[in-house]
C-alpha cells in the first residue's frame, strides 16, 4: 500500500502540536507501505529542518505560497466569492497544483489531507481513497473566540470597527463550516482527534467521522517530580503566536497571576515557545520570562512544577496536556483547554475556568504533594492506554489499511471537477 500526504504543515523540526500530529500520522502510514509527504506551507516559514530520517519515507516535498487574505479589491472578490473563508488564500492554488503534479510519483493507494486548507489549495485532489485529517474544526474555533468577554470599545469608530470585525468572523464560521462539509462529502473518511470533534463534525454536516487522537512519544526518563522547587516554577508552553495560545498566555499574566502571587508571592511563570513582539509587555523577571523559541523543552519541563493550560478557545486537544502527562507533570487547565482527552477532574488533572479558581487550583498543586503525585500517576496511566505515539500510529495504520481496501477508484476513475492528479 502506496500513500501520499498532502500536509498544510511540514514537520520539522517538530516543536507545535500540529507538527507532532503530523509525524504521527506519516509514522502511522509507514507501517502501511511506502509513504510521500508533500507539505504547503506559508511562504513566511522559515524553520524547514531536513527529514527526520527515523520516518522512513520515500519522499518529501515541500512548496510554499502566499496566505495572507488580500487587502481592498482583493477582499472586496474573497467577500464576494461566499464558497470559501475570507482568510483562506487561494490565488496560489494553480501553482501548488502544478507542483504537486511534479512531484506525485506513480500510483497512491491512499492520499491523507493534513488541513481542509491545503484540500482548498488543490481542488480536492481526490482521484483514490482519500482521507481528510481536519486537525482542526475552524468554525467551532471562531465561534468560541468571538464568546469571550471582551473590553468595551472606545469611542464611535472602535464600536463601528467592533461590529464589523464580528460580522465578519460571524460569516467566516459559516464559510469554514460550508467548506468543510463540501470537503468531508468529497473524501472517503474524515478524521478528527476526539469524539467531542466528532460530534461537532457532524453537527456541522460532515460524515464518514473516525476519531485518531493526537499523541506523544514515550519517554525515557519522567520529568515531572512530586517536590515542588524554591521558588516554585509554573510553565504554560506553546505556539505563542498561534492566537489561542497568545489570548491564554495574555490571561494568564495579568488576570490569574496576581491572585496566585496573593498566595504564592514567589511563584514563577515562564511561557515558552515562537513569540511575537506584542507579548514582550508581558516579560517582567524575574516574575515573568517571556522565554520564547527554545531547541529543546526538556530544559523547561524539568524545571516546571506545574503545566497551566489557561485556554479560552480553540479546537481539538491540547499537546501541552499529553507531554506533561507523559512526563508525570502536573496540570492545571480550563474545561475547554482539556476538553476532548476524557481526562477528569480531579483524577488526571485539575480543571478552572476563572481566574481566581485557575488561581485556587494551582495553590492546590503546588502545596499538596500528596495530590500531585496521584494526580500525576493517574495521568501518566491515562496517556500510556491511549495517547502514546505507537499505540495511536496502530489506530492511523487500521483506519487508513480499512478505507484503501473498502474504496476502489476503479479502473474508469478520475480525479474531481477542477482537479488534476498525475500519478494516481
């Protein structure tokens, strides 16, 4: 069995949540057959790190095209065009699709899309047995974004800017929503990370659902421990670029922090992982260090006592969560920030939604060592049943062996309206 990935992410090196999904799926088809991995990718990216050659594939391609949403005509026509979400850029469609053309090798048995963006970005290019890995349900995400508390606006042009900008994020929901349905209806199987997402995928008209859930390696040496160090060490880890994670890391310092401190005065909060320039006011040593990028974490949840996970919104499951269970690391997080894992509160970990409960759970963790060697332990067994690397390449490789069997694109077969497929 031949499969091809068709990725909206390249892997490496793999420091993001989507990164480490990503490898695990290529790990999962690797134990199905030869396998290619074709990423798109923003042509902003510049971290492209050669092929980790434990992955074993057979090639790898990597194209990169514009995705910033156009500004005046420009999104004057994305407005107009209502089959696809404002921000998804599709000008470079054509020459992504002629790359790909290069680059398919021979005939696939399976093509695996990584993102509905990059499904969009090459018209359903969907000639065999195809899978859509949505990674993430963009219209759930929007949707929790815009019901978060929000400061009152200033004056008549930042209310008029204010209704606007959630008229506009009001419809993007419908677009994304639309979008992944066309795509879901046009795919063998849809996959997403947990029956919460399965359950909002198909309130959201999209069929043929099966749940792989996101992983984490198994590690050699836990790094977690059941004393809490002097001064006491509380890390919240991420794309901090990614807005969910910036919204949360923001929450964290200025509204939960300081209730912390009232109890704790010496607590320390150290958040890690690519920046951007407007959450550099939230450095301030040696209470708070604004780390950034860092070459390994291993350094960083050494040094933790407790991983926070303070977001507000999103979609699919948290990483952060699965490598601090992995590593026997305590965890404090919002109900959504958990959400999706099947981890329960007060038995995997502790779940708080304001800032003075996030706050209170925290002390908890922190104070009680009891509590957190149990709580780390119950955690550590919920990763290693489901959540393991390998356990979770075994789930990729059963779904992806059962749908390349069950679905033949027969010998008269071609590729979808507006697609083209060299090589299937």
């Amino acid at each position: 069995m031949k499969s091809v990935v068709i990725a909206g992410e390249y892997p490496w090196p793999v420091n993001s949540g989507s990164r480490m999904r990503l490898e695990t799926i290529l790990g999962g088809l690797r134990r199905c057959g030869p396998t290619d991995l074709f990423s798109i990718v923003p042509g902003v990216r510049e971290d492209i790190d050669p092929p980790d050659d434990r992955c074993g594939l057979d090639r790898v391609g990597v194209v990169h095209y514009d995705d910033r949403p156009g500004t005046g005509l420009a999104m004057v026509g994305a407005l107009a065009r209502r089959a696809h979400p404002v921000e998804l850029s599709l000008r470079d469609g054509p020459t992504v699709t002629r790359a790909l053309a290069r680059f398919a090798s021979g005939r696939y048995d399976l093509i695996w899309y990584f993102g509905v963006r990059p499904w969009a970005l090459v018209g359903g290019w969907d000639a065999v047995p195809t899978v859509l890995d949505v990674v993430d349900l963009e219209d759930y995400k929007i949707a929790a974004r815009l019901n978060l508390p929000r400061p009152t606006a200033q004056g008549v042009g930042g209310r008029l800017r204010r209704v606007a900008g959630r008229a506009l994020s009001t419809e993007e929901v419908r677009r994304w929503a639309r979008l992944q349905a066309r795509a879901s209806a046009r795919c063998s199987a849809t996959v997403v990370c947990s029956v919460l997402d399965a359950d909002r995928a198909a309130s959201g008209g999209m069929t043929r659902i099966e749940v792989v859930p996101n992983a984490y390696r198994r590690v050699g040496r836990a790094l977690g421990k059941e004393a809490v160090g002097r001064p006491p060490t509380v890390l919240f880890q991420g794309t901090l670029r990614y807005p969910p994670n910036a919204d949360a890391a923001t929450f964290l310092v200025d509204e939960v922090a300081p209730v912390l401190r009232r109890r704790i005065p010496d607590v320390r909060i150290r958040l890690v992982g690519p920046s951007t320039p407007a959450l550099a006011r939230l450095d301030d040593p040696p209470r708070v260090l604004v780390v950034g990028r860092v070459p390994d974490m291993d350094a960083e949840l050494d040094r933790a006592d407790l991983v926070v996970v303070p977001v507000r919104f999103g979609s699919g499951t948290r990483l952060k969560i699965l490598e601090a269970f992995a590593h026997r690391i305590p965890v404090v997080s919002t109900t959504l920030g958990a959400e999706g894992l099947g981890a329960e509160d007060g038995v995997h970990l502790l779940l708080a939604d304001t800032a003075a409960d996030l706050a209170s759970a925290c002390v908890r963790l922190l104070t009680d060592t009891g509590l957190r060697g149990e709580m780390a332990s119950s955690a550590y067994a919920l990763f290693e049943e489901r959540f393991a690397e390998d356990v979770v390449e075994g789930r990729v490789a059963e779904v992806a062996r059962r749908f390349a069997a069950a679905v033949s694109a027969g010998p008269g077969a071609g590729p979808g309206p507006g697609s083209g497929a060299p090589g299937c």
